[in-house]
C-alpha cells in the first residue's frame, strides 16, 4: 500500500505537469474507478470537462486537485463563498493505483481506467492517465471544505486553508509545518494502546504506514507494543523524529518500491527499500547492534493482520506491553 512518502513523490511530480491546465476531455473507459462518484460516470466527466486544475494537494495518503470551473463547467454549481476552491478531484490510489503523464502517441496501458486529455502546452505530455490493476483505487469529484485549525489543508505549491471533505478527519503528517506536537503527546497519552497501533491511526497522526511505521520504531529504539499512556515525552519526540527523517529519506529515494505497481507519475520505482532497516528484514542481523559487535537477529511478528519487524536487543519487548 502506498505510503505518505509514496503520494508525495507523486504530487510533486504531478503539479509540475498539471498545474494551470485545463481538463479538456474525460474519457471513463472503466466506470469500476469512478464507482465513488455517487452520480456516475456521465457527471464525473461533465464536472471536469473546462475546469481548471490549480494545484495539487496532500494530506497524509489523500490526494487531490482543487479545480476552477470555466463558466459552463458543472462545477459552479459547487462554488465557495470563502474565495477558496470549492471542488476537487480526489485520487485515491488504493493497492496499485499510478497517476501518469503521457503523450497521446503511447498506447494506452493495459489497465488504463480513466484518461484525462489536458490543454495543450508545449513539451508537456497532454494526458493524464489513472491506470489500477487491482481496481481498490478510484477518482471521483469531492468538495473542500474549511479546516478545523484554519491551517492550509496539506502539502501544496500554494496552500489554502480548505480540505477535500473525505480527508477533513485526517490528522496533520509529520512533516506538515503545521502538526502540533503538543497535542498530538496529549491525545497520545490518553489512549490505552500500543505505540505502533497509535502510529498507525490517521486520526490522530497522518500518513505513517506500517513499513515506516517499523522503520521509525527501529530508529527510535522503541518496541510496537510501548503502552502509549505511559510514554514519556522525550520517547514521543524520539520517535516522531525518527518518522519524519526515514520519511524524508524516503523522499529522497523517491519512495520504497517492492514491485512494477508503485512508480512516481513518470513511471519511475522508488528505492529506499534498499536501506531499509526493520521491515522485511525477519532472519537478518540489526545492523545497528552488528556495528558494535552484538549479536542480534530481526524477529517478525503477526500484528493486525500484518507484520512488525524488530531487534529482541535494541527495541526490548515492554513489560505491560499493549499488543
């Protein structure tokens, strides 16, 4: 499942290429991935057809694209009195779901959903593609609604303090210069949970997935199972710290890839899955304690349906600990 430094590389790319241009034919070819657009496939493409796309935006792992209607577009309907935008298109890129550019001359992929034909400038592909395999992702038009804080609504070229009304629950990442470590501690410590199922709840910290979720945990020296209401402040700093520099290196790395389904919009695999140093790595010695000549081997273990990966030595199991 694509994580925050996964979405991420794709809205900085995409903004370069989208940014500006006018949406001037939608083509539905697979109506399964707009099936979230509660009107169906006719308005999902009258909504679009003349709008603007003026930037592109993420909080935690949703994306979308504030629009500008032209006059005739369906979208004025859903004006915002604020002078913000009102409408987006929302990507959601589920399992395998990719947002690509390409020239009109590329034949079209095999599990080509929806194409939007962009206005034309020169040297830049005229086309945006929604490609899934697996058909979980899907777009669909959504409004923007004003944030709770007043604070932009996520990672923008041009932040604005409005939200797509499906990501308006969603805590601040930590790599939004807007999260509140305050209170994230505060919320923190009032749960009776583990620390990575903390970690993990979009509610209360966004975009943290469980691969870097382990990695952050590793850096950070702590088990999964730490009992979050008696997490200390200097462990909650370390290990939200830990999250944003294995995020930020993954950025990088232009994110972690396992297989072909996780490219940026030109197509392109991340790479920081070669330094990863907790998840998928069960057998394998800890690096961290090989380097001062300790003896360690990384464990996995069954969690929520999935796996935690640590170091027996280095991130010890809590006594009390919340499983």
């Amino acid at each position: 499942m694509p994580e925050l430094p996964e979405v991420e590389v794709v809205r900085r790319g995409l903004v370069n290429w989208v940014r500006g241009r006018t949406i001037t034919a939608v083509d539905v070819v697979d109506p399964r991935s707009v099936r979230r657009h509660a009107l169906g496939p006719e308005d999902f493409a009258g909504n679009l057809e003349g709008a603007k796309v003026l930037d592109v935006v993420r909080r935690g792992k949703f994306l979308w694209m504030p629009l500008q209607g032209d006059g005739e577009t369906r979208l004025n309907a859903h004006g915002s009195d604020s002078g913000f935008p009102g409408v987006a298109l929302m990507a959601h890129l589920g399992m395998s779901g990719q947002l690509l550019m390409q020239d009109s001359s590329v034949p079209d992929e095999k599990h080509l959903k929806v194409r939007l034909r962009l206005s034309r400038v020169e040297s830049m592909p005229e086309q945006l593609r929604f490609v899934d395999q697996r058909i979980f992702g899907g777009l669909f038009v959504t409004t923007l609604v004003p944030t709770d804080d007043g604070g932009p609504g996520g990672s923008a070229e041009d932040p604005v303090p409005v939200i797509a009304e499906e990501a308006s629950h969603i805590a601040r990442d930590p790599l939004d210069p807007h999260f509140s470590f305050d209170a994230f501690y505060r919320r923190i410590r009032k749960r009776k949970t583990g620390l990575k199922r903390a970690l993990l709840d979009q509610g209360l910290v966004s975009g943290i997935g469980n691969i870097y979720a382990d990695e952050a945990l590793w850096r950070a020296k702590l088990h999964y199972a730490r009992p979050t209401n008696t997490l200390r402040r200097s462990e909650a700093e370390r290990v939200l710290a830990a999250a944003r520099d294995v995020m930020t290196d993954a950025l990088a790395a232009g994110g972690t890839s396992f297989d072909s389904l996780y490219v940026n919009v030109n197509g392109a695999s991340g790479y920081f899955e070669r330094s990863l140093n907790a998840y998928g790595r069960e057998g394998e010695a800890c690096r961290r304690c090989a380097a001062v000549g300790l003896r360690s081997i990384m464990k996995r273990e069954q969690f929520m349906n999935r796996s935690s990966y640590t170091c027996p030595v280095c991130q010890p199991r809590p006594r009390n600990g919340r499983w």
